[in-house]
C-alpha cells in the first residue's frame, strides 16, 4: 500500500518543510487510525465508507485535509457489521479525526518545546501519534472520556510504533499528571479549574470555547491563575461530554418549534442567517446565551432557521426568498432570535466583534474573564 507518498504530499500542503511538524505529518499513517467513517449525505443522514472496499479512495481520503467522522451517537464505525454496514444512520458526530492542519495549529498556538511534557486529547488517535512522532512517547499523555475509543486509539498507536501514556478519564476533572502543556481538540466551558491544577509554573493551555469558534491560549502565572487571549485564529471542536453521547433538546421542544406558531411573531429587520456560518456572530451570541442548537432546512427559495435552548426557548425564521425579511416565531423564557439581532445590531453600529483578540485572566479559582476595550465578559 503506497501511502506514504500522500502523507509527504499532505505534509507541504498543511505546513511548512521548516517546521518541526513537517516530518510527523509527513511520516505518520493517517489510514491506520480511520479504516472507517461516517459521511454525511444530502439527506442529513450518514452513510458509513469502509477503507478497505476501495483502497484508492480511502488513500486519498484520510490523506486529505479533511475531518473524518468516526462516531455518530454511540455507534462507532469500526463496530457496524453486515447488512447494517448499507444503513443510513441518523444521529451527532460524537468522536473524529481532526483535519491534520488544524491539528498541527493548535499545537503550534502551545508553543510546543521538544522537552515540553504534553497533555492531548485522544480521538482517533492521530493527534497523539503526531505529538508523539514530534517529542517522543515518554513526553505525550492522552485522554479520552470513552472506553472504547481509548482502546481503539492505543491499539492502533502501538501498531504504528507508538506507545504514549493512554487512559480514560474525564478532561474536565482531575487529571493524570502534571504538564508543560495542555492541547484540548475538544471545546470547554469554562476552563476546567483542573487544568490549572495539572500545569506546571510556566505552562500553556490551549482549548477552544464551546459552541464558539473560538481558540483561547493561557499561561499559568505564580499565583495559580494564568493569562491569556482568544486568538485572531478560529477553529470548531465537538464539546466535551460526560457519557456516550451528547444531550439533545427534549423532542416536544423539537416538535413545537418545527410547527408551533409560538408566543411571539415578528419580522426580522436582518435578511436570513445561519449563526454558525457566520463564526464571530456565534461565538458572541455564545457567550451571552451558552447551549444553543442550530438547525436550518433549505427546499428552492424556501428556508427555514431555528435555534433551540436547554430551557425550552426556541425561535424559527422562515422565508420564501432570498430578499425577504424573514418572518420569526419565538417561544419559552428567552427569545434567542432578539439575542441574535442584539448581536447583529452591534456589528453594524461598530463595524466588528470584540471577542477575537480579547484578553483572557483566569485566576486561582477558575474564573475565565474575557476584555477587549469596554467589554466584558466572564463565562
């Protein structure tokens, strides 16, 4: 099987030949940590693709700068076996293979020393043989909530070569050791008060904001506490969960925000928009009202937007054309589409967003704060 010619190939792609993670990216086998995955299809469904029905394609696949879903729910994609490899499968993505550039920058943003002790998250399990083709095994811990794929990914690294410290555990609680640094590829909220427990004087954290697209970096001060930023960069993680699968919105919720006509009607004074393809929006939007679930339908000129809240909020915005005002039906203890035109409206009045580039403090406790210029924001 001839891939290390696309491993080369995909390493000038996603970083530079001077760079010290050139010869990782260049030298670790992407195709053995992802023989399977879940694509998504047009019908919002996912369909599994098996590596080794089509060598080629599967080469070129995981050779690609691309996330591959590994897991949707709790059905990982290794496990599905006869006539259910050829069933369309509804649920969330719950574990992947990260895009390797995106990898790659995260470790970057650490500021990664090759004696630096390092903690990651575990996934696939790409992420940790790269950090361990880059430092060695003795300096890379990783971590994952779930059993089962902790298993996978310590099987598969010691088939490649590597043999990391591997566990299970929660990143949001006590961790198993102390780091020079901490690399989360999922998203958190807040900071866990652990990982400032588990970082060496001098240490970075590095992690994402949950349901933000949002990178924030920190280093530990004297005190216990570390100081930081959200950087100019952008990037999108799965959130951490404490289980098998994530929690989803009660299906009444669903239901009455698919067909109710809700508390309150209006018409939006801003054309149709879907927060998540407009990252800054969302991420400030986030931080106000944490726990929001996107989901749009699109039929012709037909569209449809809603937002749904662990409370029972929900709105939905629909439009029959591109131009129209879209007409808004609100319900539950919060209406979550006046927060996004807040949000909206700010924007047009300054021109731009303060989240990105704002400063982060997180002092001895576990309280992140976030400024930049007159605001603020503790999460």
């Amino acid at each position: 099987m001839k891939w290390l010619p696309l491993a080369r190939r995909l390493a000038h792609e996603v970083v530079r030949p001077e760079s010290r993670w050139h010869t990782a990216v260049a030298t670790v086998p992407r195709h053995q940590f992802v023989p399977r995955w879940w694509e998504a299809a047009d019908d919002g469904l996912w369909r599994l693709r098996d590596g080794g029905s089509d060598v080629q394609s599967w080469l070129d696949t995981v050779y690609s700068d691309q996330t591959l879903i590994t897991r949707v729910d709790a059905v990982h994609a290794d496990t599905v076996a006869g006539p259910d490899m050829d069933i369309p499968f509804d649920g969330a993505p719950t574990s992947s293979s990260t895009l390797p550039s995106l990898v790659v920058r995260m470790y970057r943003h650490a500021m990664i020393d090759d004696r630096d002790r390092v903690l990651v998250t575990t996934g696939s399990g790409y992420g940790t043989a790269l950090a361990c083709a880059r430092l060695g095994d003795d300096l890379v811990t990783s971590i994952d909530v779930d059993e089962e794929l902790v298993r996978m990914a310590k099987d598969r690294l010691k088939l490649c070569g590597y043999q990391p410290q591997v566990e299970v555990c929660d990143i949001t609680g006590t961790l198993p050791g102390t780091y020079d640094r901490i690399v989360a590829t999922v998203s958190v909220r807040p900071v866990p008060l652990s990982w400032l427990h588990a970082l060496r004087p001098g240490g970075r954290l590095v992690t994402t904001i949950a349901g933000t697209g949002m990178i924030l970096t920190a280093d530990k001060n004297a005190d216990g506490g570390a100081t930081g930023r959200i950087e100019w960069d952008r990037a999108g993680f799965m959130q951490t969960r404490h289980g098998s699968v994530y929690e989803q919105p009660p299906g009444d919720t669903w239901k009455e925000a698919a067909e109710g006509d809700g508390e309150e009607i209006t018409t939006s004074r801003y054309p149709l928009l879907y927060p998540p393809d407009a990252w800054d929006v969302m991420s400030m939007l986030e931080l106000k009202v944490p726990g929001i679930d996107y989901r749009r339908d699109e039929d012709g000129d037909a569209r449809a937007v809603w937002m749904l809240h662990p409370d029972g909020s929900w709105a939905r915005a629909t439009t029959t054309g591109r131009l129209e005002s879209p007409t808004v039906h609100q319900n539950g203890p919060r209406r979550l589409w006046n927060e996004l035109e807040r949000v909206r409206n700010r924007l047009n009045r300054e021109g731009a967003l303060p989240v990105y580039g704002a400063r982060v403090t997180i002092t001895p406790d576990g309280a992140t704060t976030l400024t930049r210029g007159g605001w603020t924001i503790t999460l």
